[in-house]
C-alpha cells in the first residue's frame, strides 16, 4: 500500500510531463484539426491539413500555428496527469482480487479515467477552441462571397470584439484564454466554461474504453518476460497504434463537441441546441461523411501524443524507481 501512496505523486508528475512534451510536438495538426473540423459545406477556406497550416503560417505567420497551445500547455498537465494516474488507480484496485487483469477490467478502468479527466479537459478545450478557430473566421470573413454583414452581426455577438476589428480584411485582435473566461463566467458562470460536457464525456469516455486495453495488451506482446517492461520503441508504437485507432473511432463525437464548443460562428453558420440537435442538423445538411471532418488530423496528433507521452510517463517513473 505505501508503494502505491509513493508511486501517485510520481505518477501525477510523470503524466504531466509528458502532456506537455507531447502537445508541444503535434499542436499545429491539431489546429488543423479544429478549423477543418468547423468548416461548413460551401464555406470551405480550407482543402486539407497541409492547406491549413500553410494559409495559417502566411496569414499569422508560424507562432499562429500554435493559437491555444498556451491554454494546453497549462492545463495539459493536470488532464494528463489525471487521465493516466486514474486509469493506473482504477487498474490497481480492480486487480486486488488476484485475478489479474481481464478486458473488461480494463475497460472499466479506463471508463473511470475518461470520466476522471473531464473535469480539466472540458474548460481547457473550451478556451483552446475559440483561440484556434479564430484564424478561420477571419480568413472566412476577407472572401466576399462569403461575407453577410447582417448575419455576422445577428450570429452570437458573444466574445465577437474579441476576433473581430470592425473590418472584413483586417486580422483578428489578438484574445487571450484569460480574457475568454472572464467574460464566460461573467455571462455565463461557471457553466460556461463546461459547455458541451455531454459531448466531451461521450468523446473521451469510449476514447479510454478503446485506448487503455489495447494499448495495455499490445504494450505486453512486446515484453521480453512477464516480469520485464517492454523497450521504449515497443511502448511508443503500442501508443501510437491505440491512440490512433481510438481517436478515430470518436472522431464523429469530437466533430459534435468542437461544433458545441465554438462561441463564435462565420457567416451562414447556425449555432446548435445540444448533441442530439447537433448531430441532426449536421446529417440534414452536410451528411454523415461531416463526421469523419479532421478524422486523418487528428489520427496523427493522437498517435505521437499518446505514444510519446507512454514513454515519457513509464520512462520517468522508471527512473525514479517507483515502478507501476
């Protein structure tokens, strides 16, 4: 039992590094993501992730790749750190009968992680996404096909003298995560800065469920012996494979909560009622391939995050000699 009182803290520490690492290496394809993922039919500024990221560098030079890192590099610590201590707390004491671990302990472990990590991950992508998705509005708003001055003014005024500088072709004001929340818990309270905490739950919930057994039974294929730890490759790719094919299995639950999650909307963009009304008017209007929206982008910012933060994660514990 102390074992495990110790190895927490070092857990906690561990998981936050490596969030911060990982988020640092991939946030420029998960702002593609976000932009190509509030892209509506006929309102497209975007053809793809490399489109993205190179209208983003020419229009907002390179550090606009990295809108909202802030946010996640700050809050990043504590989500991750919850995410894998919770899913290693859950995993412990679901094995105490001497059983082992079987899939459906895994999964139950995980559930318990998802549901764990919403409490940091729904306020951080809440203000993570209106930086990000700033750069989109503004590139939407200078082609005049585009533009609805009636509209853009009628459509969720809320947050809009943030993004907006009172001319079509000039670039947004720069807005800060601070600025953002004062003026959610101002109008809104706290509420505000959990909306879409359905989406998220029903996101990052069957995102563990997935992640945490695969990842755990193709981590152990690579184990010399069942008393030694896999070599780090085997861990990073074990990590990248499960985040990747979890992430994409949610992705149609990511697409609803980042279309919930955005404040602000371009012209012609109706704002939702919820994830049922979300995910109605999505298939009405733009189908179901609009749920596979950034599917690939956010593939490939799952599969580093996750497998680099494993490493990170075990490597560290390992070197405080704690052990999992």
């Amino acid at each position: 039992m102390s074992q495990q009182q110790i190895s927490l803290p070092a857990k906690l520490i561990n998981g936050g590094i490596a969030g911060i690492v990982g988020v640092t290496c991939v946030f420029p394809i998960d702002l593609a993501k976000t932009r190509l993922q509030n892209q509506r039919q006929g309102q497209q500024v975007y053809k793809n992730m490399m489109d993205c990221l190179i209208k983003t560098v020419r229009s907002e030079g390179y550090f606009g790749m990295y809108r909202g890192a802030a946010v996640n590099l700050t809050l990043v610590t504590p989500e991750k750190a919850i995410k894998l201590a919770a899913n290693d707390f859950f995993r412990h004491h679901l094995s105490k009968d001497g059983k082992g671990q079987t899939v459906f302990k895994e999964m139950l472990a995980g559930c318990g992680a998802g549901m764990c990590q919403v409490v940091i991950t729904t306020p951080m992508e809440m203000l993570k996404i209106q930086l990000q998705d700033a750069g989109r509005l503004a590139a939407q708003q200078q082609k005049p096909v585009m533009m609805s001055p009636t509209k853009l003014v009628a459509t969720n005024t809320m947050l809009s003298r943030s993004y907006n500088s009172g001319t079509v072709a000039s670039a947004p004001r720069a807005v800060s995560a601070t600025q953002i929340a004062k003026d959610l818990l101002r109008t809104q309270g706290i509420q505000g800065l959990y909306r879409g905490l359905g989406a998220t739950l029903i996101r990052d919930v069957p995102f563990s469920i997935v992640y945490f057994p695969l990842f755990a039974n193709l981590n152990r294929l690579g184990k010399p012996s069942p008393e030694e730890s896999s070599p780090f490759y085997w861990a990073f790719l074990s990590g990248c494979v499960a985040g990747s094919t979890a992430a994409v299995a949610v992705n149609p639950c990511d697409v609803v909560k980042t279309r919930l999650q955005s404040l602000n909307k371009g012209s012609s963009e109706e704002a939702y009622n919820g994830v049922v009304d979300c995910v109605s008017k999505i298939m009405q209007k733009e189908g179901p391939s609009a749920f596979l929206k950034g599917a690939g982008c956010r593939a490939l910012v799952i599969a580093p995050l996750f497998g680099i933060a494993q490493v990170m994660y075990f490597a560290g514990i390992a070197l405080l000699g704690w052990g999992t």
